[in-house]
C-alpha cells in the first residue's frame, strides 16, 4: 500500500508498506476520524487505528482484535486500538478504496509504516492509505497452506 502524509504547509511525506500503517496516541486517547472514497467509515475516541494488508494482517492488527484475512484476498483491514467504545470494531474495504485519516480536535499522534522510524501526525494534516501500483511478488519455499501455517503458529503462541 501507498502511504501519503498531507502537511498544512502542503509538504507531504511518502512512504510505501507491505503490512501496515499505524496511527497511534503518543500520550493519551485521540480522535480519529476515517473515511473510505470520501465517505465516512468511522468516528472515534481511543488509541489509534491501524491500516494492514492481508500479509499484515496476522501481526498488530489480529493482536489489536482485527480479523485474519487470506493473502490471496484484495483488501485493506481498518483496526481501531483500543477505541473507548464498544461499537467500533474492524472493517475490512476493498484494495482499490482511497483510506483517509484525520485526527480531531487538536490531537497529535505518530504515525510508523511497517514499524519503520515514525513520523509525526497532528490535526490538521491528512493521511491517506491506497493501493499500491505495483504488487509485491514473493518466493514461497514449499507448499504450506496459509490456513496450516497459522493454525501451527496460533498453537505454539499458546503453549505455556
């Protein structure tokens, strides 16, 4: 996925991932608000949210409470982090849908693209998450199926 930070000055800072883009509290609960194509998906309070591929998607956003999504499937999950209300949970758009981040009322926060060096978020600037032109190509060693390689790796994280 592509990766845009929009500044008031009209700078922006690009940056592209494979797992995930977060936007997280550096101190305190913040207000985010998010939008797919231009229309709203979700207001809320709470810790930040986190935007993840489907390859991304067995890492922060399933331990944050975010679905587990084949990597064969073309989609963008919307993770909320601890979101100070029971009815925010995560939504899962398609690839090809524009995510759009804002914070609100006056916030700050960071945002870190597959947990690379973060960069500061504040309101007033915009973040925005689309697909990727090009697709990354992986080498895989064997045959094992995604659904066997996590039931493996959900096994052994659960052995005492």
């Amino acid at each position: 996925i592509d990766v845009e930070l929009r500044r008031e000055n009209g700078e922006s800072v690009l940056d592209c991932a494979l797992n995930d883009v977060v936007v997280k509290s550096d101190v305190s609960c913040i207000g985010l608000a998010v939008t797919a194509d231009g229309v709203k998906v979700t207001d809320f309070m709470g810790d930040g949210v986190i935007v993840s591929t489907p390859t991304g998607s067995t890492g922060y956003s399933l331990s944050a409470g975010g679905p587990l999504v084949c990597p064969e499937v073309e989609c963008m999950v919307l993770t909320p982090i601890c979101a100070h209300s029971l009815q925010h949970r995560p939504v899962v758009t398609s690839a090809t849908q524009t995510i759009t981040v804002r914070l609100d009322g006056g916030y700050s926060a960071m945002v870190s693209v597959d947990g690379r060096k973060p960069w500061g978020f504040s309101s007033g600037q915009t973040l925005t998450i689309t697909k990727a032109e090009h697709a990354a190509r992986f080498i895989r060693l064997g045959s094992k199926s995604f659904f066997n390689t996590i039931r493996i790796k959900l096994s052994e994280w659960t052995r005492s």
